[in-house]
C-alpha cells in the first residue's frame, strides 16, 4: 500500500514553485533573525548611505500596489464600472505591495518593536510621520477592500459560511473605501517624494517637483503592474480568466500616461544642466555619467519609457499579447530603477562640511544578509499574489459585484496571440 501512495504521487509545477519560494523565504527569515539580533551594523549602509536597498524596495512595492487607489477610484468614483474586475486584482495587488513595504521597513527602522510609537507620540511637523499614518490607515483601508475577495476561500466558506457572508457584504461599501483609500494613498505617495524634497543636505534630491514625479511614477508603475500580473497569470494557469479586451484599453491609457511621465521626468533630471550647483550636479554627473548612468538612460528611460510608449500606443503592438505583456513589465520596470536612482544618486554625493572642500562621493553594495532578506520579501509577494490567484480568484473578470452588472466588452478588432 505505502508503494501505491509513492507511486500516486505527483511532483507539479504548483509544489516546485511552493518549493522554490519557501526555500527563498527559509533563506530570508534566518537573515531577518541575524539582523534584529546584531543589528544593522551587519548591513552594508552607513551613516552616510541609511537607504539602501530595502527602502528601494519598499518604495517600489508602495509604488506598483499604487494600481489599487487609481483604479478604484475610476470604478467608484468615475463611474467605470466594466473595469471593476481590474479594480479587484489591483486591490489584492495592493494589499500585497503595502505588506512587502512593510516588511522592508520592519528590517530598515532598526527597532521594529517601536513601530507604535508614530501612532501614539504625534510629530506633525515629520513627512515620515505623516507617510507612516497615511500607510497604517490605507493598509487598513486594503485590507476591508481585500475581505470580499478573501471570502472566496472554500474552506473558509465551509467552516464560517456566516463570517465569509459578513466579509462579502463589505463591497456594499466600496465607494465609501475608495473615496478614503484616494485621500490617503494620495498623500502618502506624494509625501513619499517630498521626503526627499526637503532633505536639504542632499541637494540632488532637494527639490519641489519630488512629490508629482512620485504621484505619476506610482499611478503608471502600479495599473501597469496590475495588468502584467494579470495576463501572465492567465498564461500560467486556467484559474486565471481575463477579458482581454479590457486590459488592452487600460493599456491604451498607460500610453498617455506614459507621455507626461516621461516628459516630467526628463525635465526634472536635464533641467539641472543650465548651470552649476553644488551637489546637485554633481550627482546628476553621478545618474547620467557615472555607476548610475546604464541604470538611467537604458532601464529608466529607453526601455521604462519610450518603448513600451511606442508598443502601448501603436495599436498592432498593443493588441498583440506578448508585446503588450512586455511593454507593461517593462513600465514597472522602470519605476523601480526611478526609485533606486532616486534613492542611490542622492545618499551617494557627499557634501563638504567646511567651505572649499570639495565635493566627494562614497559607495554602496547590498550585503548578502540585505539581498537575502530583500529577496524573502519580493518571494513572499509572489506567493501571496500565486495563492490569491488559485485559491481566492484573484485574477477572475467573470466576477462582478452584485450591484454591478455583468460588462461584455468587444475588442475592435481580433487580438493577436
């Protein structure tokens, strides 16, 4: 009988991926162990570089979980209601993302058992306090807009069908969440960006335009995001059903954004160039010269930017699947090398403290303990969002809420494979 079993038992790609994934996760934990019990001298930041490569991920899960607030606000507020079904996965995505950034900040704040003191000891004169409120209360708000989704547990609804009905009913109160969830995704993500903006003792960053460039980064990054994950996890499984119309025009519309986000972006990093200024010419000579030079013109710019524009707005590219597919990774892509250059050119210009010194510059590399828990992070939100996939329907535009009726939207023409 023990042969049969043996015999009957079938190694999937699902259990390889678990496998995978845990073995990543297994790998961070002990990490995270060694950091909280030795500290973040482990670490390779300093004093001169404190952000490095968790708060890069922490920016850039905040930034493409920012599908959740722009699209719920187009379904609830703007009466969009045949997007509701991307609404949802972006929903679920932002949950995600906001619980990766959290991790990351766990690991980066040094005291984690602190984390409480924000919501009790006020400083309303720190954009970080007021980003710390703003992501405490939206992750609130993401998690009561996950509960619908949530209920699709089977075993949930076997063993507390009365809890699963309650969690379901929440969706009555959508627009009310959606109308919260834009205040305050608002102004965190905005805030996000001004923190660099007052830091005054890195002029690179100090700057006013930081706050629209963060605002515009998260809107493209995070709907561009949703779309990816969304079509890929239709490739890899039949639990992911999507109406492919849909999705093309939601495209179509990054397209656009496309433009004004590349337009500000470029402007805010060459405007620089009509005259000299300490620090901050130094440290765009750093971005589009130095170690930070492919990372911007290439990822950030050419394939972050202008290509996947060209594939969004160009109609045969946009209705083929793989080259949309492609054209929306690369968008996020390119966010995330937005937030690390962001990050990295600013800590990484060095100004003299005495008048006539020159300006210097340092560097910083991961250390194996960042890039090992770094990674448990980024695992994890691949887990979340495959389980939410195959278990909760995540990815499913054959749902609709009760209210809203069910949508059939045509494609103008047949859409290439």
């Amino acid at each position: 009988m023990l042969k049969n079993v043996r015999s009957k038992f079938v190694l999937t790609p699902w259990m390889l991926w678990l496998g995978f994934m845990g073995l990543i996760l297994l790998a961070g934990l002990v990490a995270g162990i060694l950091v909280f019990s030795k500290g973040l001298g482990i670490t390779n930041l300093t004093d001169l570089v404190p952000w490095g490569l968790w708060i890069t991920i922490d920016l850039s899960s905040i930034a493409l979980g920012a599908g959740a607030f722009s699209l719920c606000a187009g379904v609830y507020l703007f009466g969009l209601k045949r997007y509701q079904p991307i609404a949802r996965t972006a929903t679920f995505v932002g949950l995600i993302g906001y619980t990766m950034a959290t991790l990351a900040l766990i690991l980066d704040i040094g005291k984690p058992e602190r984390f409480w003191h924000s919501m009790v000891y006020w400083n309303t004169h720190s954009l970080l306090w007021e980003v710390t409120m703003c992501v405490i209360l939206y992750l609130t708000v993401l998690v009561m807009e996950s509960m619908p989704i949530i209920a699709n547990l089977e075993w949930l609804r076997k063993r507390f069908p009365k809890i699963a009905s309650m969690m379901e009913r929440v969706h009555h109160y959508a627009p009310i969440l959606a109308i919260i969830g834009l205040g305050l995704s608002s102004l965190h993500q905005s805030s996000l960006g001004a923190t660099y903006g007052v830091i005054k003792a890195r002029p690179f960053s100090f700057k006013p335009e930081m706050s629209v460039l963060f605002m515009l980064s998260a809107i493209v990054g995070g709907i561009s995001m949703t779309l990816f994950a969304s079509m890929l996890a239709s490739r890899l499984t039949k639990k992911a059903k999507v109406n492919d119309a849909l999705i093309e025009r939601v495209a179509h519309f990054v397209g656009y954004l496309l433009i004004g986000y590349f337009y500000f972006r470029a402007w805010d990093a060459l405007s620089t160039t009509y005259t000299y200024d300490p620090g901050r010419s130094e440290g765009l000579h750093f971005m589009t010269k130095g170690p930070l030079a492919f990372n911007f013109w290439v990822v950030e710019m050419l394939f972050g930017m202008i290509v996947p524009m060209i594939l969004l707005l160009y109609k045969p590219t946009r209705l083929n699947r793989f080259w949309r597919m492609m054209a929306l990774f690369l968008v996020a892509a390119g966010v995330v090398a937005f937030r690390w250059d962001t990050n990295m050119a600013g800590f990484l210009v060095i100004m003299p403290y005495i008048s006539g010194q020159a300006v210097t510059y340092t560097s910083y590399t991961p250390s194996l303990i960042e890039i090992l828990t770094g990674a448990a992070i980024i695992a994890y939100g691949l887990t979340g969002f495959s389980i939410g996939v195959r278990y909760l329907r995540v990815v499913d535009h054959t749902l609709v809420e009760e209210e809203h009726a069910t949508v059939k939207v045509e494609a103008t023409e047949p859409v290439a494979v």
